[in-house]
C-alpha cells in the first residue's frame, strides 16, 4: 500500500483545482490517501530577507516532511494569467530553500483545471518543466478544461472522453507506485 499525497497548488477556499485533487484521490482504492488543504498553510512572500531574518516556519517544515514521506502525490496546479499562481510558486521557492530536492524519486500525477476552454494549461506545462528540477518524477498529466461545465460534485467528469483520458492519467500514476 502506497502512501499518496493529495493536494492543489491554491490557496482559495474554494478552489476548483481543490475539488479536482478530492474527486481524484475518491477514486484510488488500496492505497492511503492524506488530503492538504493549502489554503491553511499561510507563507510568507520568499525573500531572502524574510529567510534569514525568520528561518523556515514549522508549516513549511512539515509540507516538506509530508511531501518526504509520500510515495506519490496527486498534484493540480491553478492558473494565473497563463502561469502557475503566485501563492504555488512562492511555496515551491520557500520549499526549495528548505531542501532543493524535496521531491526526489516522488511520482506525480500533475494536474490542472480552469473556468476557461485551456484547462489552465499553461501552469500545467510549467509546473511539469519545473518539478522535476527538484527531483519529481512526473508520471502522468491530466486537464480539465471548463471546469463548470465538464465537472459536477455529485457526478465527477461529466464528458465521457475527458472522463477516459482522467482515468488513464490516474491509472498511469497509480502503475508507478
């Protein structure tokens, strides 16, 4: 049984790329599964000032260790202005100071959602060039485009192609564990 992380780069309390993470990881069987919700993790702007000034904060020493801990984790990533939100790039800086392979040999399906007919593809592109400079082993990617129209609460992925395709995603990580 594999321990598997399950979270999205947001820090919204209402986060579609959120409620993407939870459909995903209601679907994995026989594994075990711990849910974050970083909308609860407050981090600083980086600076090194801050940095030297304060150190690292327990919330970002214990990101890192739940991250160490996984064998993979369920990732969507939220989109910005075509790139990956302020709040996930600064938690991937804060997080590379603290260790800059803080994602060695950790698999990751890498996802993303958006309102828009992109699926917020532009952050995930991004996000999948730049987590593997930090040790990730991106095993598959999946995006939702138009979340509102494509994804029910009740009911999931409502679009039987996009349904296949999140399926074979979610299988593909689930294999590399």
């Amino acid at each position: 049984m594999a321990q598997i992380l399950a979270f999205a780069g947001s820090n919204s309390s209402s986060s579609i790329n959120y409620q993407l993470v939870k459909y995903t990881a209601g679907l994995v069987d026989n594994h075990s599964i711990t849910m974050l919700d970083l909308a609860k993790y407050p981090f600083a702007m980086y600076s090194s000032d801050v940095e030297q000034k304060e150190g690292y904060s327990n919330s970002l020493i214990e990101l890192k260790n739940d991250i160490q801990k996984a064998d993979g984790i369920i990732l969507s990533v939220n989109e910005h202005n075509g790139n990956l939100s302020a709040y996930f790039k600064n938690v991937l800086d804060w997080l590379s100071r603290l260790e800059r392979n803080f994602l060695a040999e950790t698999n990751i399906l890498l996802m993303s959602t958006s309102p828009g007919g992109r699926g917020g593809v532009g952050a995930l592109e991004f996000a999948n060039s730049m987590l593997p400079r930090f040790g990730a082993k991106i095993q598959s990617t999946f995006s939702l485009p138009s979340f509102s129209n494509n994804f029910s609460g009740s009911n999931g992925i409502l679009d039987a192609d996009l349904s296949k395709a999140h399926d074979i995603a979610l299988k593909t990580f689930l294999n590399s564990l």
